[in-house]
C-alpha cells in the first residue's frame, strides 16, 4: 500500500459535495471487481495461476480495516458457511489522492455456497446513523462514516445498525469498472425506465449490450429518475449481476495484467487463501443473485436532508440478511 493509501484514515472530512458536482460524478462504484476475479479463476485449470497472481496481488491490495469482527472470517470461508463483504465504493478518481472523500455506494453482498445464491442490499448514502466513534458528530448520513473513520468506522456502523456480520471489506474507487467491463466483453442489463444520459439513450424494457463506458452512463444517471437514487442504486445492482452472470463463464478468464491493473484502484481485507477459498466454493452462487435496499424517507433534520429509515423497514433488511447468511433473525 502506497504511502498515500496508509494516509488516508487521517486526512480531514471534505466539504460536502455541491449538486453539480453530484451530477458529473455519480457513477456506478466499482464495488464487484474484486469478486469478478474471484469467481472468473475458480476452475481447477486456472488454480495455479490463480494462486500465483493472487500471492502478487494480495501484498498491494490487502489492508486490515481495524474494524471488530462478530466471528471469525477465515473460519467462515474454511468451512465454507455463507459469507458477507460489504462493498464500498468512493467519490474520489484515486484512493491515492490528497482527500478521502465520501463513499457514494454502500451495499452489503453476501454469497451463500449452500443455497448458491448471492444477495446484495444497498444502503441509501444519505441514511441516517449514528456513528459509534464519532457521537458528537451524530446523527449522520452513513457515508460520512468513511470521511470521519475510514473503513473502519464504516464496518462498525453497519455492524452497530443493522447487526449483521461483516466478514470482509471491498473498496473501490471508480477507476476500474469500465476497465472490468470491457474485460469481459460487456454485459448485458435491460433498461427499468428510458432516459438519456452523456449522449446515451436508454428505453424501458429494452435489453442492451454495454461496454464499460455506456455501463457508467447507465448507472450514473440519477435526477432525471422518478426514484432518484433508490432508482440509481437499482441500476448498479443490475449492472453488478450481470458482471457476475458474464463472470462465471471460462471464455472470460482474467488476462495476465488484470489483477495488477486493478490494484491501485481497490483495498480489501480478503487475503490470498480466503480469495482462493471463494474462487474454489463459492463461484455458483453469482449464476442467482437477488437484489434489494433499505428504503427511507427524506427528512430535514438540522439543515440537512437525510433518509430516514423507520424501525420496521430497518428489522425487515437486517432480518434477511441473516436469513441469507443461514443466521437466526435479528432482535432489534
């Protein structure tokens, strides 16, 4: 990790971003890169070569987040039991850069090697939280976790809100999803409303073949939705299963230079046996992937607009979380 990267926990919180700013920033974080080499060189010819370039990778991209687990990780992936990463996904070009920025995509995957199901839950980035490290700057909007605590404190918020496990991290800066799309040869999502966007036209209903660049234009767009960011944070959904769907086939196996490209642009606490362990058990469960989000309502609280998410809808996303980690519901 560059001395920039080490850097970042202790860089100041940045000014909140303007709308415009918003505007020609809003992007699809690149949040399943990582899974997408996981699960591309699982087969038992690619092992080897799996294990060599992850024995490199791993050195530049592993980072622990400091953060206090509910169980053991490792142990998790060894046995081969229902695993959750949360998948983190910054408003900065580069992680190497002068400030940390906010994470404007929060989502929580978890794979399920015995139902062979993944599940991904998105969490509105403007919902309102309480951070555990930071009482005197709460209530918050959980991606300011980022900016007061890093990782860090990110993991214990989500852990704290919903009582969910997290077993490991992913996060990612948004240099490398067009590089992972266009990897693959594109994917292919069918559009859930028409729009335009950077010169791209999307119609409801109509199914497409995207490169990396026309991918970004799909799931960046978010005023010109009636949903606004929930409809935003459905497009990233599709655009992250389809990437796993396209990953799962061997014609798409990672050229040589893909991992070593993709490390600057991404830090996890994933080593190099738990990466080989979900290369080796956990590929099926990308083939059925189902989407959801913890859906809030916007509130003005001390000047700011915040999502408010109520009680009920908070013990609804926690519970099935635990159901798609085989865990008994949760008692909040």
């Amino acid at each position: 990790m560059s001395e920039d990267n080490k850097d970042l926990n202790l860089q100041r919180p940045q000014q909140q971003h303007h709308h415009h700013h918003h505007h020609r920033h809003h992007r699809v974080r690149n949040t399943i890169i990582a899974i997408l080499a996981i699960l591309v060189v699982g087969s038992g010819m690619y092992v080897a070569y799996a294990w060599h370039k992850l024995s490199q990778t791993s050195k530049v991209i592993y980072k622990s987040a400091g953060a206090p687990k509910l169980r053991s990780a490792s142990k998790v992936i060894s046995k081969q039991k229902p695993v959750s990463i949360l998948l983190l996904g910054t408003d900065t070009g580069a992680l190497g850069r002068s400030y940390k920025g906010r994470t404007d995509t929060i989502m929580i995957m978890t794979i399920n090697p015995k139902t062979n199901k993944t599940t991904m839950v998105s969490l509105p980035r403007d919902m309102k939280v309480n951070l555990p490290g930071y009482a005197k700057y709460s209530p918050a909007k959980i991606n300011a976790a980022y900016t007061y605590g890093g990782v860090k404190e990110t993991i214990t918020t989500v852990q704290d809100y919903l009582h969910v496990p997290i077993d490991y991290y992913l996060l990612i800066n948004m240099g490398g999803l067009e590089k992972a799309i266009d990897k693959v040869g594109g994917v292919d999502v069918t559009s859930p409303l028409s729009f335009n966007y950077e010169g791209a036209t999307f119609k409801k209903g109509q199914t497409y073949h995207l490169n990396g660049s026309k991918a970004l234009k799909f799931s960046r767009m978010r005023y010109d939705d009636p949903r606004g960011d929930y409809g935003r944070q459905e497009r990233q959904r599709l655009i992250i299963a389809a990437l796993l769907k396209k990953s799962i086939s061997y014609k798409t196996v990672l050229n040589d230079d893909f991992l070593m490209a993709i490390a600057d642009e991404m830090q996890t606490d994933l080593t190099r046996n738990d990466m080989l362990g979900l290369a080796l058990h956990y590929r099926n469960a990308g083939k059925n992937s189902t989407s959801d989000h913890a859906q809030g309502t916007t509130e003005m609280i001390g000047g700011q607009s915040f999502e408010v998410v109520s009680s009920a809808e908070r013990t609804r996303v926690s519970n099935e979380l635990h159901q798609s980690l085989g865990l008994n519901s949760s008692n909040q």
